[in-house]
C-alpha cells in the first residue's frame, strides 16, 4: 500500500505508507517484566536499564531459556478503507529476514535483509535499498526484538513517565539511535509487554513519517509470546495484521535471505550506476485518470504522495473502481521553494469524483521520457 512502509506484516511493516509499514510489524521475537505497579513521580520509576533488561525477558514462558533459531509466521492483512484481505509470511532468523504480502489487484509486497542490505518491493515504487536511518529504523526492531542488548542499538535510554494506554498504565521509554533518532515504547506496568511503539520512518516516497504500532493478543508458541494482532498506522493508512501460525526452527534453504536479483541490479544502480542520459519521444493515447492537485515545498512532495496516493486508492476502492496502470505525478510548476502538481491514478472509465480527489483527463500527443535517479527535489 502506497506511503506506509511497506508489508512487514509481522515481522519487521509496509513501504507503501504502506509498502513499508508491513515489514516491521513481523520482526518481533522473544523477549514479562517483574516490575511492580508505576509509580507517580518520576523520581521513583524505575530505570530504563531495567525495564529494557525485563522486556528481554517478557515474552518467554514455560521455562524456556533459547531463543528459535528461525521463525516463520502466517496470517491475514487488511488495509484501511479496502475491502478484502490479503496474505503475508515473514521469515526471522537473527539479523536477517523476508517479508512477503499479496493483496488481490494489487500485488506483491517484499521486504528483507540479507544482515547487511535492507530492502523492499513494492508495485508502487520498485525495489528501494535503504540507507542511514531508515536501514537502521529496521536493524534496531530486528535487535531489540531479536534478543540484542539495548546499548548495541542505541546510544542512550530514559524512562521518561507512565502513560495509559487504554485503561492500563504503561511505562514510557524514549530511546535515542546513534544517528538521534528517538523511538518511543510503551510497556504495560501489569502484564510487562509491549504495547505501543512510536518511530520515524521514510515511507516509499522518500518522506519522513510518523509510524506507530499497537500490539494485540498475545499467545505463547513455544514458550515463546507473540503478539497475534497488530495494527500500524502512518500518515493516513491503518493496516491491521492478525497471524494464524507461527512456527519456530524450520530447515532453510541457505539461500533464503539471500538478495534477490531484481534487489541486486537495484544495489548495483545506487552504488553509482544509472541508466543511459538519454531522452525518447512517445505517442501516448488519452487517458482518465482521478488526481488531486496542491501546492507544496519542493522537500514536502514526497510527504505529499504518501498521503494522495493511498487516499486516491481508497477512493476508487469505495467506489469500486480499480486503477488501471501505475500511479503518477503531474508537474505543473517546479520552482527552487515551490512545486504545483497534481497526482492520481489512471483509471479505464471516468470514475465520479468529490471536491478534492477529480476527474480528469491526460490528453493524447507526444512526450518525451527521461530517467531521474535521486530525491524529488532535484527532479
């Protein structure tokens, strides 16, 4: 789904807002608080060492002292204003994973790392290789749920107050990346899991946004608790994850998280290779399509899309209409500060629209195609 994350549905959350959020919602393994009830004041709660210490500890049951050496976990995934559901299976063995999401008409969604390279795959955007902070936003989910001492993630830790969540108090953590990065975590002062976490991510446009999840359900699977449903929310888009097996230790192909060749071509490209400079002419035939057109600053464009683009979508899915091709974006002015443009999905018939999200049509005639490789602002 474009703008979220991307489909880390269980595992690590979906870049697309979507395609991103989906992969680092699956990361999570083992980590029960034996922490008393929070107190008021600040200066007689507990220490962040502690409670991270402690949540290491709160997902294991019934005696078990090792952590899986893979997990593999199924389940169903709806989307916010969509009907239907899709499937997702995300794979976990220490720093490394695969993520994969199918939703009907849309297609597939990936997301992994071999523990090294942090990708994803999207019908909307391609292949994208994270770098910086958005690669690191998924090393620290995989290490901290992976069973990683806290300190090999972040360079500082505060438990900062209680906050509810619901009608239960939860401690408030707020840890700082190497990089300044600050994730939130809430965890429950009764039942010592997790129950939210708050992090800044880059969605599939290159725009940075706000991602919160919440964790439901929670069922032991060999000695091991795991959060059954989860629901992730960036910018406009809510998806909703509930998993129907999780199995622990399967035999692996040693090849399993290994880069895939469409990811490799992509690795190869941002390491400096790009396609020919070089410009053609086409004939385009006439086109509908439902589009939404602003005005914005030239570092806020792909903010803008992660919002038009998944709300154009649920358009048309209430509407039940489907787009007919992939999404775009129409320049009309491109200034150093300032940026007039209009983006939508092309769509077979007219399809009525509604004060913000029209109908209109792209007109048939010559273009010229060219390749742009980087940030929206240098377009």
């Amino acid at each position: 789904p474009p703008g979220s994350s991307h489909p880390y549905h269980g595992a690590i959350p979906m870049k697309t807002t979507s395609a991103r959020l989906l992969t680092l919602a699956l990361l999570l393994a083992p980590g029960a608080l034996a922490l008393g009830a929070p107190q008021d004041r600040a200066s007689k709660l507990p220490s962040a060492e502690t409670v991270l210490a402690e949540m290491r500890r709160a997902r294991w049951t019934d005696g078990r002292e090792e952590a899986p050496r893979n997990t593999t976990m199924k389940g169903r995934w709806s989307l916010t204003g969509l009907e239907g559901e899709g499937t997702f299976e995300d794979v976990l063995a220490g720093n490394r994973a695969h993520a994969r999401g199918e939703f009907p008409g849309w297609g597939v969604f990936e997301q992994g790392t071999d523990g090294e390279v942090v990708w994803e795959a999207n019908p909307i955007s391609g292949v994208i290789i994270k770098e910086g902070e958005d690669a690191d936003s998924v090393r620290r989910m995989l290490g901290l749920f992976g069973g990683s001492d806290w300190r090999e993630l972040y360079a500082e830790a505060a438990c900062t107050g209680v906050e509810a969540l619901g009608d239960q108090p939860h401690y408030r953590l707020e840890l700082t990346s190497r990089g300044g990065a600050k994730d939130v975590w809430l965890v429950d002062s009764k039942t010592h899991l997790p129950g939210r976490m708050d992090m800044r991510i880059v969605n599939s446009m290159g725009a940075e946004m706000d991602m919160q999840m919440r964790f439901f359900d929670w069922k032991s699977v060999d000695g091991v608790r795991y959060p059954f449903k989860r629901e992730m929310k960036g910018g406009p888009v809510t998806v909703v994850y509930v998993t129907d097996s999780v199995v622990h230790d399967r035999d692996l192909p040693a090849d399993r998280f290994a880069l895939p060749p469409k990811v490799r071509e992509a690795l190869e490209k941002s390491g400096g290779e790009r396609p020919p400079e070089k410009f053609e002419l086409r004939e385009l035939e006439e086109q509908h399509v439902m589009t939404v057109r602003v005005k914005c600053r030239t570092e806020e464009i792909g903010r803008q899309l992660a919002v038009i683009l998944p709300e154009v979508m649920m358009y048309l899915n209430a509407a039940g209409e489907r787009p007919s091709g992939a999404p775009f974006t129409r320049y009309w002015s491109f200034g150093p500060d300032e940026v007039d443009l209009e983006a939508g999905m092309p769509v077979a018939k007219p399809v009525e629209g509604n004060d913000r999200i029209r109908a209109r049509k792209l007109p048939a005639g010559k273009v010229v195609v060219g390749w742009h490789t980087g940030p929206y602002e240098r377009l």
